[in-house]
C-alpha cells in the first residue's frame, strides 16, 4: 500500500499508517467509529487472535468506505512484527478484550520497539450515543454471568410493558459484508444467518423470551434501527469488552471465583472504574473470604458504585438422567478458553444431579478439539464448546461418540445457554444445566433501573406503579 494519496491536491502526501490490533469485534468498531473516514489516517491492516480460523480475510469495502476501495486485509497477530518493518506503521491500535494487563504491555512494548506508538481508545472516543435509554452489561472476566445478568434486566424492562431490544457484543466471523446489520427474532434467523454455536448461545436465550437481538458489524447503523423497534436499548455485552454505546446505567459483573481478576484485565478494570453499578455474581459457589476480597477490591477501585451481591443458581432439566451415571460435560467455549476457567455451570449441575463421575474428554478428543486443549490445557477435565465453525461442531461431536463408543460416556451433561441438539447429535441422553441471577437482597437492580432511566415517559406513555413492578418483577 502506498503511504500517499493522489485522489485531490488537498489531500495529505502522508497519513498516518495504523495497523489495528483485534479479535473480529472492537477492532472493526473502533476502525468504523475513528478512522474509516479520517483522510489523514490510512488503516494498512488489522490483526486477528484469540478467535480460530478469522484471519486471511479482508474488511470489504462496503463496510471500510470510500478511502478503501480494495477494503483491508486482515491478518494474524503473529505478523505483527513482520508487519510493522514492512510497512513503516506510525500507530498501532490495541482493540480486544479479556487479556491480562501485562500481556497488553508486553504487546506495547514491541510495537514501541519497532518505533510504533501504541493506542488504547477511551470508551468515550469510541461510544455512540442513542436516542432511546440504554441500559448496558459488561464484565471484568469472560464467563461472569452477563447473559443471566442481561436475561434478567430484560424480564424486569419487558414487565413494565416496555419494548426491549438486546444489541450484543460482536461476533462476525463469516461474510464481513453480509454480517454487517443482523436482526434476530426467531430460531430460523440464526440458521438463514449460519451462526455459530457462539453466536447461538448469546442469541437464544433472548429468543427464548421474546427478545429480539441485533449484531454484526457496524453498529451505528444497528442502533439506528434497533431505536425504531425499541424503547430500551439493552446492551448486552462480550468478553470484558466496554459498551459502544453511551450507557444511562452501567452495570458490570464481577467474579469471586476468581479474585483480584477485576483489577487485573484489560478492559475489565476499566468497566469497574466505569460503572454505575457493581454484582458480584456466583455467591453461592464462592468462598466468602473470596466474595468479600471482590467487594473490596471493587470499592477501591470505583468508590462510587453502588455494590450488590447475586447467586447464580444452576438447575438441571431432568436430574434423573444424570443421577449415578458417567457424565460429559460440555461448558461454554470462550469461558474456558481467554476466560481461563476451568468448569463452568456444567460441571456444578451435574454434581448437584448426584453424577457418578465426571469423565474427562481429554482422550476421545478430534482435530480442533485436540488443538484447544493443547493451547489452553486449563479446559481439560470437561468439553468446551467450541463451535466457530462447521469443522468444530463436527469435532465436538465426535468426541462426544467417541467417549460414548468407549463405554465411558453414560450421559451428557451442558452448560452452555442453548440447545445444542439444533446443532448436533450424540449417541447418549443429552440435559441442560440453567443457571440464571438472583440477588441476595432483592430490589438492588430495580432501584438503579429506577434511578436511571424515565420510566414514566418512556414510550410516550406513564408507567404504572414502577417502583412495586420493578421490585417484583424479576424472579
């Protein structure tokens, strides 16, 4: 690419040359919020990580403007370096979530090196602002329980008689272009849009109560039409990632299951700075000395914040099927992987049922599958559901037939948020463990509901009773 624009005499003889550092998400955000039509900058390429099989494409040049007819390659981060030399890059742009401070530093030290300045974009830099309230869930972790946390704001909001639209985090990992502006309202959606279990996991639990989801790519032009349907805007986030919209109340989850995380991960820490209002989920499966160490480490970092504390019960559809038998457990994909946990809702689930014994999957794994536990060997011991692509769910399938041909394998246990028998099928009886939120002192999140947003006048309309609907609205 060349550093130099010849489209008008007015034009710079030289823009400032970006690479922008990504996972398939915040990255093509900030690019379409600062730079897509900046003429003094030229965006040469993204970088991709974290996320299986989403470099070796390009940004079209639908979606990156007039300054990018031929779009922009995007590449693996493991060029970064390559990169830089080769293409005399000024800035580089640091635009994905859930990654330990000191990870992030190590990346800005070798764009330093290199003789790159690097960049961390503020939220407000990059945050849009609605013309409908926006209530926004994030994280300090991947895996802390914002889709319980969103689940249950949307059954308060929609009890009011409120018109509720969930935008969520990106996850475009098929045709940029096509990805672009996605609405969802039914199950057939997600098969005319070939989503990926990821993607099904965040999608239908709205569905399943009536919410309709919007995401994709360029998320101005999913808020605009998401305003048209909505009254609340919910958004509902990713990884640890900070809202892109202009919240009216922020609320961010916090895990005791792992302390000292909230003030050790990018931009998690920031999101607790951030936020209006602090849960610190899990209760019941944490350690009290472990919950209290969240709470005060929360109210040093964001003395503001109003602090709650919320269990995450977990439920299994049918306990009989797993009671006395050999289980595989299969947990969210991203939880264990850049979330670094090592079990999820699952495994509590399936201990609660009365399972004989937890088969580890770790010898019966296939291709991909084999490959996620060598990168994160903390996974071992249950099944991540990875499922990114065609190739893993026939992979995650296979293990799972394998176990079962092997006479380990009695029952399948699953803890991710959908039904995963629209996307596969296995040999053996497969049950869901649920978990949702619930607060130890009932009426925290109504009152900051309450607080925040013009219920009386939302929707044109007055709300009765807000204050004793919220506070029983939720279970």
């Amino acid at each position: 690419m060349s550093s130099t624009m010849n489209t008008t005499s007015s034009a710079p003889l030289h823009r400032t040359r970006v690479v922008i550092l990504g996972a398939a998400g915040r990255d093509f955000h900030d690019f379409n919020v600062v730079f897509r039509d900046d003429p003094d900058c030229e965006v040469v390429a993204f970088t991709a990580t974290q996320i299986p099989d989403i470099e070796g494409r390009r940004y079209p040049p639908e979606l990156a403007g007039s300054l990018y007819p031929q779009g922009i390659p995007i590449v693996a981060e493991s060029e970064l370096n390559d990169l830089l030399e080769r293409e005399g890059i000024d800035v580089v742009v640091f635009a994905y979530s859930d990654v330990r401070h000191e990870q992030v530093m190590h990346v800005a030290s070798r764009c330093i090196a290199a003789g790159a300045d690097f960049r961390l974009h503020s939220a407000r830099r990059t945050m849009l602002r609605s013309t409908r309230p926006v209530v926004a869930v994030t994280a300090v972790r991947t895996g802390v329980g914002k889709s319980q946390t969103t689940r249950y704001l949307a059954r308060m909001l929609t009890d009011l008689g409120l018109r509720v639209v969930a935008i969520r985090h990106p996850m475009p990992y098929g045709d940029l272009a096509a990805q672009a502006c996605q609405r969802f309202a039914t199950y057939a959606d997600l098969d005319r849009y070939e989503c990926t279990i990821e993607e099904r996991e965040e999608y239908e639990p709205h569905l399943d109560s009536g919410v309709v989801v919007y995401a994709g790519v360029d998320y101005e032009r999913i808020l605009r039409e998401a305003e048209q349907e909505a009254d609340v805007i919910l958004w509902d986030g990713g990884n640890n990632d900070l809202p892109f919209y202009v919240p009216d109340l922020h609320v961010v989850l916090a895990d005791p299951l792992r302390p000292g995380d909230e003030a050790a991960y990018h931009p998690g820490e920031a999101n607790v700075r951030m936020a209006d209002v602090v849960v610190i989920a899990k209760c019941d499966s944490a350690r009290t000395a472990d919950v209290e160490a969240v709470e005060a480490s929360v109210r040093e970092l964001n003395p503001r914040a109003t602090v709650l504390r919320a269990d995450s019960p977990v439920t299994v559809d049918d306990p009989s099927v797993v009671a006395g038998r050999r289980v595989i457990v299969v947990e969210d994909g991203p939880t264990l992987t850049h979330g670094s946990m090592t079990y999820g809702a699952g495994v509590v689930g399936a201990r609660a049922a009365g399972a004989a014994r937890i088969i580890d999957p770790t010898p019966y794994a296939v291709g991909s599958i084999v490959a996620t536990y060598a990168k994160y060997p903390n996974a071992r011991g249950v099944l991540p559901a990875m499922g990114y692509g065609s190739d893993q769910v026939h992979d995650l399938e296979a293990t799972i037939r394998a176990a079962v041909e092997a006479g380990e394998c009695e029952a399948v246990v699953t803890g991710t948020p959908i039904d995963l028998t629209r996307v596969l099928t296995v040999p053996a009886p497969l049950v869901r463990a649920r978990y949702e939120l619930r607060e130890l002192v009932p009426g925290g999140l109504a009152a900051a509901v309450r607080a925040a947003l013009p219920l009386d006048t939302l929707a044109g309309r007055h709300v009765p009773s807000a204050g004793a609907t919220l506070a029983g609205s939720a279970p």
